[in-house]
C-alpha cells in the first residue's frame, strides 16, 4: 500500500480510538521506533500521560514527536486545525 492510499484510508475516519495505535503505527510506511521511542508514543498515545522525552542531538527526539502528533491529529480529528 502506498503513502497517499494509507493516508486517505485514515482521512475519511471520523477518529482513530486510542486502542488503534498498534495498527495505526504498523500501517506507517517506513516508520521503525525503538524500543524507549515505542515507550515515549505508548505513553503518550495510548495512556495519555504527560511525557519529557530528552537526549542528544541525533536520537529522534523530533521524529518521536511527530509520531504523537500525527497520532493524536488522527484520534482527535475536530480539535487539531
């Protein structure tokens, strides 16, 4: 399946309930997490807990936390612009 197939089969759900971040991040094209990136997006997504994720230059601190965001744009659709 490619990028813009995915994104559109996602796009006409109303919202992705937070249960769905498992299938949500195996459907990522190309998108691989380590094992403490997976606990930062788990805590965040799935348990709604407030996270300081922090490390040197080079980590993915940043690709983590487009990960949470494009996430939570899906569940919570009507409240991002």
């Amino acid at each position: 399946m490619d990028e813009r197939s995915f994104l559109s089969r996602w796009s006409r759900r109303k919202a992705l309930r937070q249960e769905e971040l498992d299938e949500w991040l195996g459907e990522q094209p190309g998108l691989t997490l380590d094992p403490d990136q997976r606990r930062v997006v788990d805590l965040a997504c799935r348990q709604g807990r407030n996270v300081y994720y922090t490390g040197p230059g080079g980590v993915g601190k940043s690709h983590v936390t487009q990960v949470i965001v494009e996430f939570l744009r899906c569940v919570f659709r009507s409240g991002f612009s």
